[in-house]
C-alpha cells in the first residue's frame, strides 16, 4: 500500500549548525520508505553546507533562489531555479545560497547503512567569497 506523506505532516527543523554555515532550514518530506532520503532545504541569503559527500550521490533541484554548488578541484556553479544537478556517490562538494537570495532545493539522496551524508570541514568564508564573486 502507498503511503501518502501530507504536506502539514513535514515538521521543519533548524539545521544542524555542525554541518551548515549561517540559518538554514530542513524539512524531511520522505525517508526510509524506499531507501530513499527526501529533503526541502532553506538557505538564509550566504548560508552553506560544510563539504560532504553522499555514499549514493544526491540530486539537487533548485525550487526557488540561486544556488551556489562547488565540487572539489572544480570552479564554481550557479543554478537557478527549474535547474537539477546530479552529484555522483562519493564526490566531495557544498552547496548554499547566494549572497543576495533565499535559497530552496530539495534534496534526493540514497541511503546506504543508515548513512545519507558524510560530513566533513565547513566551507570557510575565502572559499564562499570566490564561489559568490
């Protein structure tokens, strides 16, 4: 039987400030059910994730705002709104808002032995300041 998961029955929660950088707000629309993790994401205007990688890759579709996302050893990116990044598993990156904009996405990730997310080392303020200029 499919579950249907109301939109009034996402509780949105302030984002662990261990794995982001600035405000930030998470609600878990859907997780567990098919090993898969689904997530809206905010960004208050300069908020970031730390670097991470996902065991399963993630995708990333930007619902509303910019999004600034960096791979390691990659130059920087911008989406807009409508624009959907495929991460492969493994691959070290952040992502966060722009400096002047609100950012939403919803964030699809596998989930492999309970695990949806390595974190590792924030993004420092040098590294957001060259992914914003």
């Amino acid at each position: 039987m499919a579950t249907i998961l109301r939109a009034t029955d996402a509780q949105v929660v302030t984002a662990n400030p261990s794995y982001f950088t600035g405000t930030v707000f998470q609600a878990v629309l859907a997780s567990g059910q098919t090993g898969v993790q689904l997530v809206r994401v905010t960004f208050a205007p300069k908020a970031r994730t730390a670097w991470h990688t996902h065991p399963l890759g993630q995708i990333l579709h930007i619902e509303s705002g910019q999004c600034l996302f960096q791979s390691e050893g990659e130059p920087p990116q911008t989406l807009s709104v409508g624009d959907t990044i495929v991460i492969p598993a493994g691959q070290k990156h952040w992502h966060g808002s722009s400096p002047q904009t609100v950012m939403t996405h919803l964030a699809i990730q596998g989930i492999k032995d309970g695990i949806a997310a390595d974190w590792l080392e924030q993004v420092t303020d040098e590294q957001y300041l060259l992914a914003s200029s």
